[in-house]
C-alpha cells in the first residue's frame, strides 16, 4: 500500500490531471485489493483478528486520502470507495476491488 502511495507522490508533481487521476485509481484498487486479502485471510482464520483490523484501519487511512485525489465528485470510483462502508466483509472488497480495477483499466485504454 504504501509503494503506491510512493509512486502518487512522484508522479504527482510532472503529471496531468488526468494522469494525476489514474494514479488515485491505481492506488485505490491496490489498497482495496490488500484490504481484501487480509479480510479473506481472517475469514479464513489465517491471521490475528488484531493483524486484520489494523490492516482495515490502514486501508481506510489510505483510501480517505485517495478519495480526496480524485477530484470529479461524479467519479464512479468514488461511489465504489463511499459504498464500502465502515466495516465491508471480504466479498465486498473483492467486488469492489474487481470495479475498481475494471475502471482502472477502461481509463488505460483511453
């Protein structure tokens, strides 16, 4: 989580709008899909309740300051970070890690 962080910092000062834009994406999706893995992992019963929820705490850290990045109130992106709510189960991330990463890859593209 926090590479990504790195590289919106880095890119942050020489890039586009709309670049600056695809990194916040990028490093949504990545903190979503980590936020999953540790969810799934304690389902599972794989690791600590306590690894798990510092895990969720960092995520949600992370994703309050890529959401304010992203600065189209309409970006789709948006309402997937918003609609997780306080305390999403590991199928809601995957979902919305997988939505994330759809909307990643269509602004790839273009």
């Amino acid at each position: 989580m926090r590479r990504a962080a790195l590289l919106c910092l880095l890119l942050g000062g020489c890039a586009s709008a709309a670049d600056q834009q695809l990194v916040a994406l990028k490093s949504a999706h990545s903190i979503v899909a980590e936020w999953a893995a540790a969810a799934r992992l304690r389902a599972d019963g794989r690791v600590t309740e306590s690894y798990a929820r510092a895990m969720a705490d960092d995520a949600r850290s992370q994703l309050a300051s890529v959401r304010h990045e992203l600065s189209d109130p309409n970006d789709p992106a948006i309402r997937l970070i918003d609609g997780l709510g306080p305390a999403p189960d590991a199928a809601r991330l995957a979902a919305t890690g997988n939505a994330l990463g759809a909307l990643e890859q269509a602004r790839e593209d273009h």
